[in-house]
C-alpha cells in the first residue's frame, strides 16, 4: 500500500515540472505547486516515520543492530558497552527529530522576519501615502506589501518621484491584491514546506514558481480594475531594480519573473479564460488536491498500520561483559 500512495504522491509532485502553466489562470497555477510543495514535505515526512516505525521491525534491522562492542577507551579507564540496538534506535528517530527542527527553524524564521518588519515599519516611516499606504525613505522605486498577519503596503519615496499617477495607481492596486488574496500566508506555508523538504529535488523551483503565479494572480487583480496593462508593466519594470522580497513578510513589485510577467500583461492575443487547456489543467489542479489531501491522511494512517504488523521472529542478542 504505501509504495503505491508514495508513486501517487510522486507523480503530483512531477506534474506541474511538465505542463508549462504561464497561460493559465494563476489561481490555478498556484494552486498547482503549493499542492506539488505539499507533497515533497509529506514524502520527507512519511520516510522519517517509515524510519521510525516500519524499519526497526525488519529482519535487516535486526541483523544490522545484532551486535555488542565492549571496549576501554585509550585516556579515560571506564569500560564502555556499545549496544547495536540502541544505536539503531536513535539512528531511527533522528529523521524525525530533524524534519521537526526544519519545520520549527521555518517556523522561527517567518516570525522573525514579521517581528523585524514591524519594528522597520515603526521606525522608518515618513508619514502615510495614498490609498493609506506607509512612506518609507529611499530612492530606490519599492512597492510592497510588508507584514504577515496584518499587512500594509509601502511605498518608497523615490518610487513617488519616479511613477507617474497612472503607474503609482496599477503598483497600488497590484499590492492591494496581494493582501486581498491572503497571499503572504500562502508564501509562509510555502516556506515552511521547504524547510521541511528543501533535500527533494526541485522544491527551490517549485517555491519561486509559487511566488511567480501569486504575482500575476495580483497583476491580474489590477487589471480587473481598469488599470492600464501598460501603466502596470511600465512601473514593474522601473521597481525591478528596487528592493528585493524577504521572505513571505515583505512582496515587492518587481521581484518574481518580471520578463514573463510583462509577456502575460503585454500579450495582443491572451488565452480564453474558456479555452480546453484551462479547463483541463483546472481538472489536473482539482485531483491534486484531492490527492494531497487524501495522501495526507493515508499514508501515515498507512504507515503505523504497518508498524504494528507481526515481523518475522529474529534471535534476542545479549551483551556479556
């Protein structure tokens, strides 16, 4: 059973590295590789407990921890016992223990990364901007949504001596997007899937993919606004030398996948919202999550499961001094 829940789990992770998803809605597109980022932290998960639970019940573990080494170390007098068993026990656990502390150290990181945006917030604010955006001082063009629970948009004082009112308008509203959409929290568990499985192959990708598409799902909520594709991709281009993002707490304007970005807000013929590859790559992004959420429940159902199953009966070893 777990082998083909792992092939499964394997395969959602795989999908959105072939299917090219610029041309289609980037609610969906980010679905897609939050779910593959799900996936890749539920495999590391489900191998440290496969370690933990499955693979000292094997007769191979037995075999390789059926040992005794008593030995007096060359500087101190004391006699110790090594004890294969024991060895194996805590080599057992430590995946465990180590995909908790890259979980725990993800989790540490977003919330001092929120605590240093209040505090650079309190003390280098210049006063309130439009639509009640924070003014910050620079000449640098940085447009943002800084903070994680409660965010605020900030807007730096060369980027209102460099934008003109119509590209200060589309860069309001493409940040007012970001906060709209809860998007900070989604770049959080993004981040927290990989402190947990940045050893998977891919998984830098899939987060900066992630990232990618949430930035044109804001894009697009300008758009939907009136704004000018022009105006928006002008001030896109001129904060793309701005400050760069930190993390889930601080999104800049001009920092993920500018050059594709500018192709999908520039493009004379953009895809139909109607058209069958949507639609098909909608149907992919609704299995994955039913794949994800199903796999998040069986296979570590299935694996202590398969811990309490009867093992083939090994020799007990006892150490003699």
């Amino acid at each position: 059973m777990i082998p083909a829940l792992a092939s499964v789990a394997v395969l959602g992770v795989a999908v959105p590295h072939w299917v090219r998803l610029d041309r289609v809605r980037p609610t969906t597109a980010a679905l897609l590789w939050t779910t593959a980022l799900t996936l890749r932290a539920l495999i590391v998960i489900s191998l440290a407990l496969y370690i933990a639970v499955i693979a000292p019940g094997t007769g191979v573990f037995k075999t390789l921890t059926h040992w005794c080494q008593h030995t007096v170390p060359p500087v101190v007098p004391v006699h110790v016992d090594l004890h294969g068993h024991v060895i194996g026990g805590i080599a057992a656990v430590t995946p465990v223990i180590l995909a908790g502390l890259c979980l725990l150290a993800g989790m540490l990181g977003a919330a001092r990364a929120t605590k240093a945006v209040r505090r650079a917030l309190a003390s280098e604010s210049l006063g309130v901007g439009p639509q009640d955006s924070v003014i910050v001082g620079g000449p640098e063009v940085v447009m943002a949504a800084a903070g994680l629970v409660h965010p605020t948009i900030l807007v730096s004082a060369g980027a209102l001596a460099v934008l003109d009112d119509e590209e200060l308008a589309a860069g309001l509203a493409h940040e007012e997007g970001h906060i709209a959409h809860k998007h900070h929290l989604l770049l959080a568990y993004a981040d927290c899937c990989r402190a947990l499985a940045r050893a998977v192959p891919g998984t830098r990708r899939a987060v900066s993919e992630t990232r990618f598409h949430l930035e044109r799902d804001a894009d697009e909520w300008a758009l939907r606004r009136d704004h000018d594709p022009v105006a928006l991709a002008s001030a896109i281009c001129k904060a793309g030398t701005g400050a760069p993002d930190t993390g889930p707490t601080v999104i800049t304007l001009g920092a993920a996948g500018i050059e594709r970005r500018l192709d999908g807000l520039l493009d004379v013929q953009p895809t139909s919202s109607g058209s069958p590859r949507r639609r098909i790559i909608d149907y992919a992004a609704t299995i994955m999550v039913c794949v994800t959420l199903a796999s998040m429940i069986a296979l570590p159902a299935t694996t202590f499961a398969e811990g309490r199953h009867p093992v083939a009966e090994h020799p007990e070893h006892h150490c003699q001094p």
